[in-house]
C-alpha cells in the first residue's frame, strides 16, 4: 500500500529527526528531494562534499521506496553506487531525483540522478538496492526506539 | 611525496573544518579513520545511517591517497560502491580502514572496510576511486577558498 | 569526431573479431546492441548467465564512447557496475541500450538497460565508466597488434 | 553443508557446461579460479577484454559460495561491480581469488582479486552479491533443464 508525500514527510520528522533533505515529490515509483548548500555541506575546491551527494542519493532512494510500499520504516540500504560526473555549484541546493528500477517482495533496486538546482547537467548517478522486510517479519513496522538493543547479525 | 599523519590532520583542520572523522593511522598505502556515533548518526532503527558509513569510507579513501600522493587538496572521488552486509552498533564508534588497491597517476583506487569499534565483525565494505589532479596543473595544490566561483563542467 | 555505425561495425570486423554482439545503432551518446541466445549463453536454471549481460553491457558503452569520440581502439572500460533484476527468457535475444551520462576528456561514463528483445521489462541495469586515450598519445589509434608486448603498469 | 571441490567440479561438468573457468581451490569462506587466455579473450590493444574478467569474477564468488552453502544451482548473482586497474597479459591465464565477506541466509557477498597467473600485480578487483534460494523454496535443488520455460518476474 502506497504512502503519500504528507505521511512519508510526517513519518520521517517523527522516527528521522537527523534526516536533513525535503522531500519534493513522491509516486509513481518515484521521488525527488531537496538538500540545502551551505559551508557545512562543502569539502576542499568549494563544492559539495561527495558524503553529501551520497546521502541525498540514499534518501530518495528510501523516500521512493517508501512511498511504493508504504511506510516500512526498516527498509534499508543494501547498496549503493554512485559516480561523480561534474562539480556541483556550491550555491545551489542539490536535486536528487529516484526512479525505480524494481521493486521486488524483498529488493528494491532504484536509479538516483543528482543535480545542482536549476541546472540540468548531471552532478552525480547513483544506483542503490533497498532491502524490505516483510509483512509478518518483526522488523516490518517497527518504529525506531532509540534505545540501546541487541544488534542482529 | 608522502604525508604523515600529523600533516594531514593539520590539512584537514585548516582547509576541511567539516570533517568529523578522527586519523588514527595513515601509511604504506593504508589509512585508519573513526567517527563517533550519536543520536544525529542514527536512522530508523537504531543502526548507523548508510551515509555516515558512506563518510568514513569516503574520507578513509581520501587520507590514504593523501598519505600515498602527499597534500593534494583537490583529489576528488570519482566514485564510490558500497555494500552493507550487517547492523553497526549505535553505541560504538566506526571504524575505518582504507587499502590502496592502485595508485596511478591520474586515479587511485582503494577498499575500505568498515566496523564498529572493537568488534571483528565487517558492517559494510566499499570500494572507492579518487582522481589526482597532476603535478602542473592549476588543480594540484590549490587551497579551499570557500567562495564562489566559475564551476568546471 | 564521431563515428557512424558502419565505420564502427567495420572496425569491430578487423580489430575485434571476438566480438558477438551486433550494433543496431548508435548517435546522439546512445547506442544499441543485440546478443543471440543459444545453449552457450545459459547457466544453470536455464537463464541467461551473468556474464553474457556484462558483456551485452560493456559492448554497448564501448560502441557509445566510439559513436560519440571516434574510433579510438584503446577507449577501455575502468569500472562497471551491474544489478540484476529478472531472469531473461533464454529464447530471446539480448538487447542492450546504452545512454551515456557523461563524456569528458579522459573519462566517460554511461548507464545501460537490459532488456530480454521484445520485452520492456528491465531484465538488468548497468553502469560504466571507459577511460579514454587522449589525442596524441601513443595509445590513441594504435590499431590491436595481438603480438606479444611489454604490459603497462 | 559445505561441498567439496570435487562436488562442485563434477557439478559444473554435468549442469554447467558452458563454464569454461577451471576451479583451483574452494574452502573456508573462499575459491581460486583459472581461465586459460587464448586469441578468442582478447580485445583490441591485445589485452584480456573486460568480460572475460567479469567472467572468472562471477564463477570465482559461485563457486566459493557453493563451496560455503552446498550444491545450490539456482544461486545467483544479483550485483557485480569490478574495477580495472592494470593491463593484464595476453599470454598468461587470469586467476581469480574470491574470498567471501558475508554469507547470509538469503544473500552472500564477496570480493574477488583478479590476477595474471604468476604475477602479484593485481589486474581488477570486483565485489559481488549472490541471492541463496532458501531451503524448502522449489528452487533450491532444482538442476539446470534447459528446456523452455516459464520467466519468473
């Protein structure tokens, strides 16, 4: 069951409080967020640091996934590829746009294309895989607690 | 020219104030980074966020080509692939240790392994590629200067 | 300068006689190419096996790169990175189509889309990156020799 | 239950014939594999061509992973990326070390160093994931039919 764009941005200033991109657009197997620039997000040459690239890239990513199968807070990243083409304007907010490639009963796998905002010339590509736990599993609606727990290996 | 670690600590503190990853040993083609893991570090779930790993891993690379190459501030990742394979602890730093696989003229390529601090267990695995502005060239040795400017596509 | 798809056929027929893929077209940094499927082509399960895609894949990028730059022998693949989504039919073709993302002085990258022929379902997802000779030098149109010769480190 | 090389050997002879990758060593989390290099895997500038080291990579992390979970024919890959890093030899065999980094119950993942026989030098390095059909699920021992069939979506 799908989530929308209003439950996803809810859901995560509740259970993702460190999460620091706004989410766009989501549906139809898509999703487009937002990363504001300023002197923290940028690395030695003045542009953006490749971890910040990264980061808007993973969160599309879950934001798409999320909004396919609806609000499946332990979904999480299983992989991810990404390749830097052009320096991105350390004046603009970074764009980063997922389309899904698949989503599977266990896999999601989307592409991430990256790009400084108002400009179409790609800053980066990113390929990612989301692993989903399923219905019945006991991680599938589990909020996140916060607290310290066994860690599952 | 190689650096030493005491060289590129001091780099990093003038010309990349927002790193927040700690040196703990770089030479022979090696570099061992940690990042301290709080509440701003988690995701939903209680397990370290895919992009704080995707940031040691980054900068793992980055001071490893810095102690092969010498203080090259402008050695930028060209990409990055990353695997997770099991939960890190939120309560323990990570750990990062980089490999040099080849060092080129004009692209290093390296793996890091990633841990949570004290346990033998690999959180996630990556293999990055940096590109090294040559010796000559208006890139090699320029500092950050944090202002605007023209951006090279 | 670019390349049509006959010159590129015709290079292929001298230089790379190895070569089983068959180039539907390329132009505007795109290109197609097409893989027959027979007993040779399957693993176990009866499905296309995981190299036949890989090199669907980067047969496609290298076409791209020489219909985009001309016909520059030693344009050779530095990375690439695969995702497989379904099992291709193994009584259908392979058909891979190429975008590139980005071609630079030195380096291009490109994406690929898999696809069992006939069907829109994405059978499997590439990316890639070629390393491009500069004009100039020696390595630039240097024709294959297939002589034994010194290896470059 | 692990297999020993000798399964795996007679395996690949009866339900892979298309392999044409000679296994070395298999144990302990890892596989050494081999592949002869003749004029048919070479490509211009007479080097080993890309897939036919994506090729020993990907038989190197099956083998290694049947080695580590049992005769699982329909295990299969589900990501590769692979980095070239150095020319390898037209006149020596490619051998393909992989040592597995985490073997899951769904998911097994591993790196595979690529070598020219005889030489330290490391030629590509890749990192790979393999899907493991659980126990109970039809496709867990079911051999290679080579028959048409139904394409599972």
């Amino acid at each position: 069951m799908r989530s929308s764009r209003e439950e996803i941005v809810d859901f995560l200033m509740r259970e993702f409080p460190q999460n620091t991109c706004v989410i766009q657009a989501v549906g139809n197997g898509s999703a487009t967020v937002k990363h504001e620039i300023g002197t923290d997000q940028l690395r030695p040459g003045g542009t953006v640091s490749g971890p910040v690239l990264m980061t808007v890239a993973d969160v599309a990513l879950y934001v798409a996934v999320l909004g396919e199968v609806g609000i499946v807070p332990l979904a999480v990243t299983t992989s991810l590829t990404i390749n830097f083409l052009r320096k991105a304007s350390p004046q603009k907010s970074i764009v980063g746009v997922c389309k899904l490639l698949k989503v599977g009963r266990s896999l999601a796998v989307g592409e991430v294309a990256l790009y400084s905002e108002g400009s179409a010339a790609l800053v980066a590509h990113a390929v990612g895989t989301y692993s989903i736990p399923r219905k019945g599993h006991p991680d599938y609606a589990r909020p996140d607690r916060g607290t310290s727990k066994e860690i599952e290996n």
